[in-house]
C-alpha cells in the first residue's frame, strides 16, 4: 500500500491515504471529474506496476449519500453480508438492480447513484445472486467492499 500511496503522490496528488490492503486511496484533487482521476490513475498503476486495473473515484459527497441510503436494519446485523458494489460509469443505472435479478426474500439490493448496496443472509450467501454475478462479464466492471470498509471510507474522506 505504501507503493500505491507513492504512485498516487506521484501524479501530483496531496493529503494522500490508503486504508486497508485493497487499494483504498484516499487523495485531495479539488475540480477534477472523476471520469479523468481514474483514468490517470489507471495509466500511473499500470505504468508502476504493470497492472492494468479498473479504478473507482468516489467524492465525499458520493459517500455520503452512500452511507444515507444504508438501511439501518444492516448495521451491525450478524445474520448479514453486506457489501458496496461500487460501480463503473458504464453500468451506472438504477436498472442494473432488475438485470441482476436479487431472489426476494434472499437478499436485498439498493441503488445509490454509482453504487450498489447488497445484502444476504450469511446462511444462503451460496444461493444468492452474487454468486452468479461474479462469473459475469459484469462484475469486472465492479468492486466490492464489505459495509463496515464502505461506511469506514466514508468517515475518512469526511475528514
């Protein structure tokens, strides 16, 4: 991760964070879309380290509404999975919820604009649609992070 911090730093990024060792930065880059972060920062990672990955840049505000969105009854819940899918710009619908088909009373999917908040219960996490999306084309298309990373990202940027 220190790596990754000093790849970032290296693009002219300030402030710059990592949390936890899957590729969470947090970074300062007033007025830039997030459209072109990304794309700088996938020609820096695959430059660095020869490895070409999809990058997901959210705002503190996107975190934000992320975090509002989180039905109350997940929190905490044991009985739970949750996760955020966080999702690439070009399968960034609300419709994205019916193409993947959650099995009602499995599992429960909310959009949040640029993201996907999901939730099984643990006992059936194997029968859940989530199985059947990570073999799909869709899913590289994706990241996931499990709620408590999400809500903690959220904090961080929030700084």
């Amino acid at each position: 991760m220190a790596a990754l911090r000093e790849c970032v730093e290296g693009v002219g990024h300030a402030d710059v964070s990592t949390y936890i060792a899957s590729g969470n930065v947090i970074f300062d880059a007033p007025r830039r879309s997030a459209a072109s972060l990304e794309a700088e920062l996938e020609r820096a990672i695959d430059q660095r380290f020869e490895l070409p990955v999809k990058v997901f840049v959210r705002t503190g505000a996107q975190l934000d509404a992320v975090a509002k969105a989180v039905p109350k009854k997940w929190v905490g819940n044991a009985k739970l999975r949750c996760n955020g899918i966080f999702l690439a710009r070009e399968i960034d619908r609300a419709s994205i919820v019916d193409e993947l088909a959650p099995k009602h009373g499995l599992e429960e999917v909310v959009y949040v604009k640029g993201t996907l908040l999901w939730a099984a219960n643990v006992a059936s996490l194997q029968r859940s649609s989530m199985v059947k999306l990570s073999r799909s084309p869709l899913y590289k298309q994706m990241t996931v992070r499990n709620l408590n990373t999400t809500l903690k990202l959220r904090e961080l940027v929030s700084r």
